[in-house]
C-alpha cells in the first residue's frame, strides 16, 4: 500500500496560516501597524483603497531592515524578537511569533520599501503569492513602506466572503483606534482613497482621546490610576451622565496591547453600579501593567484575548481603581453631610425675612404653633397658604390633582366627591417620606384590587392597565396578561417588514434638520445600513465628517433625541444578530422596532389606546412572540385561578 503522508508545498502552508492571521483587511492594518510600532516609528501612516481590498499601505519612519532581514521578514517563523523558551514569558513587543508578513505575503501581491538609518540605499521587494519576484535597491527614506494589493487575489472564495465596503471600512477604524490609543507618543494619520480621515498629532492620552472620538469627550473624561506590587491600572474613564447607548467606545490594554474581556468590562460597570441609566454603556480606556509572567498572550492568533494567572486579584483591582476614580470627582453617591443635597437642613416652614433658626422652627412647641397659624383664619399680612420645605409649592391641591382625584372616587362606584379644604397643614416628616390624602379626605382602607367586570371577552371586555407595564384583558377562558413593550415590538416590526417590502413606509418632517455627530466606528455602521433606514421611513444626508442632518423620521417614532435613537439603533444592530443569521433588512427592522418600543416603557395609555394596542397584536401573523422569541402574552385559564383560591 502506497504511503499517504506528505508534506505540505510551502505556498499551501502559508495560505493555511494566513487563514488563521489574514481575515480580512482589517487583519493586515493590524499586524503592519503593530510592526511599524514595534520598529520604533515616531510617525506612521495608514493609506486604504477600496476599503483594503485593492491597496493597505503603512509607511513609517522606524529603524528599517537591511536587505537579508527584509528577506528573512518574509519567510515562517521569522521572527527579531524570540531567541528561547524563556523569551515566551518576557514578551513586551506586539508581534513575535513571525507569522504576519508570511501570511500576507501568501495572498496578496506585496510591495516591500525598507531602509535603515545608516545605510544610503534601501532594498525593494515584489512578492507574489509567497514567491519573491524580484530584489533590487532602491532610494527611499529611512523607515519602512509596505504596500498589500488586491488581498486575497489567488484565493477567490476567500475574497467572495469579504463583507461590504462600509462593513470592512468599520473593521479597519476599529484596528487603527487601538494602535492609536495605545501609542498617543506616536503620529497617526488615515487615508481613504486618498482622502485624509484622520490626522493625529502626537501629544497626551487624553488629546488622543479627544482626536479619535469627538470634541464631545473634552468634558467628560476623568482620570483613573491605581498602582500596586502586583498592577498597575491607569487610563480615563467617561463620567455617567456621558454614558452611551452604544457599548463602542470601551478599551482594555494590557501591557500596551488591546484586548477583549468581559470579565474586565463586567469590573467596570460593577464599579458604576447605581449611576448608569439603563441599557446605556459607559466610556473608559484603561491601561493595565503586570509583569507578562502573569500573562499568557498566546492563547489567539490575534492575541485580543489573553489569560491572567490571578484573574480575581486582577477584577478587584480594577473595579476599586474606577470606583475610586468615580468618588474623586464625586460622581458616586457621598456621605458628605454637608455636601450632599440628600442630607441638606430643610428649610423653615414660613418663608419670611424674620424667618427662625433651623433648630428653633423644628422644636416640638413650634411645630405645634406651625399647625395651628395654618389652621387659624389668615390677616393680610400672612400668606394665603402654608409653603412647602421648597419655600414655593402651595399646599392647596391643584384642578388636576382634584380631577385625577374624582376618577379614583369614580372608580370605586362612588358619586359624590367632598369638597377639597381651602388649607391644608402640612407637618414635617423626619421618617420615609410619604403621600396622604388632605385631611378632611378619610383615608381609604387597604382595599383588594378593584374587581373586573363580566369576563365575557366580548366588546363589553374591559382591558385595565397593571403597573404602567402589563395589559390585563378578560376572555372567556380566563384572563391574559400582555406585555405592552412586547406587544408594540411585535407590532411594529412586522409593520417595517411589510414597509420595507413595499419600499413605502411613513415618515414625519423635522420643522429644522438637525445634526447628529458620531464616532468614525458608528458613523461607519450607519452608512452601512443608510438605504435600509431610509426605507424605513429616516431621512438624513451626510453633512461633514461623521455628522449627518437628520431632516424626517419614521412616522411611529418619537420626535424625541435623534442621536440617542440612532445610538440606540446602531448598537442593536451591532449585536442583536440572534442564533440564526439575518438578513440585513430583518436585523434593521428588527433593531428599529425594539428601539421604538422601548420607548413605550412605563407609559399610561387611555381606554382606547388599550384596546388599539391588543387589536394590532391580534392582527399580527405572530402575535405570540417578539421577533427574537420572547413572550408578548400569557394566558391564565380559570382552572389556575380557581388553584390559587382553594385551600393549600
């Protein structure tokens, strides 16, 4: 029998490994960039064509290669920075293990400048598909030029699973942000077929900040340190009120290399716990130093994730050194008492010049006397009502509060309302605060919930509304409790799909466009899914770098803050792709209607809101389920709730 185990061609080896290195364009930006870094280039350049399909170059100005290494750089394995096993655990540089120009070079048609600084000529090399073309020396500047086109050329599948211009062009700003944000020492400037996107001069780690993601950052950076024997933590942090919709704008490096953690990132917000508004997220960059015998680095190909040998020491640190950061520049909750608005002395009751000290009104006898000059008939000179502890608010209720106040009488099956007092004294509470009906009001025994009328689930049915949340609704064979959030998202999304097949959905017109600024990452997001949104009913045009004027939107959304709602819309498509694979159109629609509906949350809606609501889920193909398959109703049948009456 013939043998069948053979060695691999060279060329085919390479192209193996360039799988695991060269995904996409991004990936070449990232080891180039890293290489010019490790080179020790005080300016590097980054130009792309075709978003990295036809052109990724990177020019710098560090030490340069001599002819020999700059072939040496080419070949596997070939690396200036590992000499023995003990090096693995001493690694402080970005690239090591020699892979990147390899890999490249297999597919790809590369063009190769370098020049060291005490040499008069420098060597170019053409390569193609692993194979070196030709060597010749050349006049260039000291540093290195490296020149990646038509990625992918010999390996077509390869190339046909390339995402779109604006999809590759996100991954690419990503890449290019982290080296950046690592390095503020270092000039960066970005070309996109040849225009200049970026252009960051080097300077300090906040003005790199402020460069890459917008002036909007000038006011709401705090600085975060925190050194240990074992750590040390340092960076900035966004204050809460700068939190975002978006969870973009989040950086962890260690030892000057970006990664991914979700363990790090769930330290940061444990330490924001209470001061974040909800589903928003917050802004840091945090550097981390440790000794890299700490560390294992070499556990990816992209070496974004890495392992610590003491994670928990490493999360405790972390979480104190934010929660530090956040009480510094008292954006956490204070035990100041003079400071802090929660401990503030309360004001006198009578808001006079000849007004008493705070300990003299607050006496028990001048309490008592507070009391009885509210109750006793007024002269002209004294005020027609007891002031609140503000100093302002009348004590008389208002005509709303009078009305809101026959409707719950009303419900109760009551026809007559008493009349209101002229005054009411209102008397501090030291203890928890709490709402009482005016005095000459009785107050009303806790009472179980009001009964519903005849479950008929005919017209006569009445839907009544639990906790501003929930739609309680009587059929006959029981009772069904609909989530209104859920239900409008169901509601909505199958309104867009059906709009976006029609290409007609409605749209409201802004009396004034307004303009919204992103960051390039987000901007770039938001031009991949334009057309999609415009079909949906967004009308906006681009108006400068990373800003559009936003003229309509969707006739259901609210005219509320645009920016927010695009924030919002951009980070569910960034992440609401669910276990199946969407299409584009259904991810947007799908992104758009949870965003709008959760804008619903915790709204009180009127009789014939109510029954519009379940009428339109009812009309839905899937009135069940949300698009991503949670529950939008549950029925309770009269059997479980004759269950929870009967004796245990």
């Amino acid at each position: 029998m013939a043998d069948v185990i053979q060695l691999l061609p060279e060329y085919l080896a390479n192209q193996i490994a360039a799988g695991e290195v060269v995904q996409r364009p991004a990936s070449v930006v990232k080891e180039l960039l890293e290489n010019a870094v490790d080179a020790g280039a005080t300016q590097v350049q980054l130009i792309v064509k075709d978003a990295g399909k036809q052109l990724v170059q990177i020019v710098d100005n560090g030490t340069g290669m001599s002819p020999t290494d700059a072939r040496m750089s080419l070949e596997r394995h070939a690396t200036s920075k590992i000499r023995s096993t003990e090096d693995l655990f001493r690694i402080r540089t970005l690239g090591f293990r020699g892979e990147a120009l390899a890999s490249i070079a297999a597919v790809a048609q590369v063009e190769l400048r370098t020049k060291k600084r005490d040499q008069d000529t420098g060597t170019l090399l053409l390569v193609e598909g692993s194979q070196i073309t030709s060597q010749q020396p050349v006049a260039c500047p000291d540093g290195t030029s490296i020149a990646v086109k038509n990625l992918f050329f010999n390996v077509p599948a390869r190339r046909n699973f390339l995402k779109t211009n604006a999809v590759e062009m996100r991954h690419i700003l990503d890449e290019f942000q982290h080296v950046a944000l690592a390095n503020p020492q270092i000039t960066f400037s970005l070309y996109q077929n040849d225009l200049e996107v970026f252009n960051l001069p080097a300077g300090r780690l906040s003005q790199r900040i402020v460069a890459l993601l917008g002036n909007g950052y000038k006011e709401q950076l705090a600085a975060c340190e925190e050194v240990t024997p074992f750590i040390t933590v340092k960076g900035f942090i966004g204050k809460p009120e700068s939190a975002k919709k978006s969870r973009g704008d989040q950086f962890f490096f260690v030892n000057n290399r970006f990664i991914r953690s979700a363990y790090l990132n769930h330290a940061v917000l444990a330490a924001y716990e209470g001061l974040l508004p909800r589903d928003t997220h917050p802004f840091y960059v945090l550097f981390l130093e440790l000794d890299p015998k700490a560390i294992d680095i070499n556990v990816h190909p992209t070496k974004t994730e890495i392992k610590f040998e003491d994670e928990k020491t490493v999360y405790a640190i972390v979480r104190a050194a934010v929660k530090q950061s956040l009480g510094i520049h008292n954006m956490a909750p204070s035990l100041d008492f003079e400071g802090d608005v929660n401990f503030a002395p309360i004001q006198p009751l009578r808001s006079s010049a000849g007004a008493n000290s705070f300990t003299d009104d607050f006496r028990p006898d001048a309490l008592a006397s507070a009391a009885a000059r509210a109750a006793a008939p007024k002269g002209k000179d004294e005020p027609a009502h007891p002031r609140s502890a503000a100093g302002n608010a009348p004590a008389r209720p208002t005509e709303q509060a009078k009305r809101d106040l026959e409707e719950f009488y009303r419900s109760l099956g009551q026809t007559v309302v008493p009349d209101l007092p002229a005054t009411a004294p209102q008397i501090p509470d030291f203890g928890e605060e709490k709402t009482t009906l005016p005095a000459a009001v009785p107050p009303t025994p806790a009472a179980p919930e009001l009964p519903l009328r005849e479950a008929t689930g005919g017209p006569g049915s009445r839907v009544i509304q639990v906790n501003q949340q929930y739609l309680l609704v009587p059929v006959k064979s029981g009772v069904m409790l609909i989530d209104q959030v859920a239900a409008r998202e169901r509601i909505l999304y199958e309104q867009y799909v059906q709009g976006l097949e029609r290409e007609s959905v409605g749209a409201q017109t802004l009396l004034f466009p307004r303009t919204v600024t992103f960051t390039p990452q987000d901007f770039a997001v938001l031009r991949e899914v334009a057309d999609d949104l415009h079909a949906l009913g967004f009308r906006f045009a681009e108006f400068g770098p990373n800003t559009i004027a936003v003229e309509g939107l969707p006739a259901d959304v609210p005219n509320r803050d645009e920016k927010e709602l695009l924030e919002g819309l951009i980070e569910q498509f960034r992440t609401h792709a669910g276990p199946v694979r969407l299409e584009r159109r259904e991810k947007v629609a799908r992104a758009l209607a949870r965003r709008v509906a959760g804008t619903s949350d915790s709204a009180r809606l009127s009789d014939q809101e109510m029954a519009a609501l379940v009428d339109r889920l009812f009309a839905c193909a899937v009135p069940g389920y949300t698009p991503d398959g949670r529950r939008t109703l549950v029925l309770l049948e009269l059997s479980q709730l004759q269950d929870f009456f009967r004796k245990p």
